[in-house]
C-alpha cells in the first residue's frame, strides 16, 4: 500500500496544471484575436458557462479575405524541462482546430497541432515534439518544438470555410 502511493505521488508531480476552468477561474488573461486584425469579419467571444468550463465560440467568416478566430492565453514563463505532452480536456463540435504554443509570447512563429473534436467530451494529448513551426499558416522549414520554455498556448479554428463554432475546455495539462 506504502509503494501504490509513493507510485502515485510520482505520478502526479509529473503533471503540471497550465490552466483549470472552474466557476471562480480568473480568465481575464486569454484574449481573442479575429481576422478583423486583417480585414476580416470573423466574431468570437469566450467565457466561463454555468459548469465552469471556458467556451470560446462564434462564426469564422471568409468576407474580406478572413477565416480564423485564434484564442490565447499568455503567462509568465514556464520552465517546461522534462514535460512530453499537453493534455487538453475539451469538447468540440465536431470540427478541426488548432492547438499553438509558444515558447516566446513575442516570437513570430507559432507550433502547431491539428486535432479533431468528436462533439463529445474528450481528452486530446498533442506530444510536444510534434507541434510544427508555422507562421500566417505557411510551414516553416525549422524544428519541431524543442524549447524548455513555455510562455503561450492557444486554440485557432480556421477551416477555410464559413462556418459557426464551439469549443468548452476544462483543464490543460503537462505531463
């Protein structure tokens, strides 16, 4: 019994918490960035609903060259040395989106991953080695993710097609 707890203490203390959506969770520090940036007219909004979870949801319009809606959440550096992947406890609505993460909130480039939601609650785990480096949606001939610094992570819908959205999140995870 002594060895099973000493096993789960390690365990957990290979986890660490980014971000737990909660009823009283402070979100004052994830920001939107739409198209309108470039002349688009994509809408989003975020919030926290009657459960607690964030929703970050609203339609992605291809009027005047948008197509995108990008959620982030910056912090102060995290010294992510030993971590392998993110998990993210969320549901979707059946449609891709991005997960992006930086390691400098002020770099240009950003590490992405595609994943699929099922409309359904599920647990997605994105391995930090296979975030690839993008900027403006072009690859970028540059390492995967490789840092042991995390400053950013985000989620961006832009399917190239117009459409509505909604994705809730409850936890993001390192392990």
């Amino acid at each position: 019994m002594i060895l099973k707890i000493i096993i789960m203490s390690i365990i957990i203390s290979k986890s660490v918490l980014i971000f737990d959506f909660n009823k009283t969770s402070d979100i004052s520090d994830w920001r939107l960035v739409n198209d309108v940036v470039m002349g688009g007219r994509s809408t989003s909004v975020f919030y926290l609903n009657e459960e607690g979870q964030g929703v970050f949801t609203g339609k992605v319009s291809l009027e005047n060259n948008g197509g995108f809606s990008f959620l982030r959440y910056r912090f102060n550096e995290k010294n992510i040395e030993g971590f392998k992947k993110v998990i993210i406890k969320l549901k979707g609505d059946g449609k891709k989106y991005q997960f992006r993460a930086k390691s400098d909130k002020y770099s240009q480039e950003s590490y992405i991953k595609v994943f699929e939601t099922t409309g359904e609650w599920q647990t997605i785990e994105i391995l930090l080695s296979e975030l690839q480096p993008t900027y403006r949606g072009r690859k970028l001939t540059i390492p995967n993710f490789s840092s042991n610094i995390l400053e950013e992570i985000g989620f961006l819908i832009s399917n190239k097609k117009q459409e509505k959205f909604n994705l809730e999140i409850a936890e993001i995870t390192l392990e």
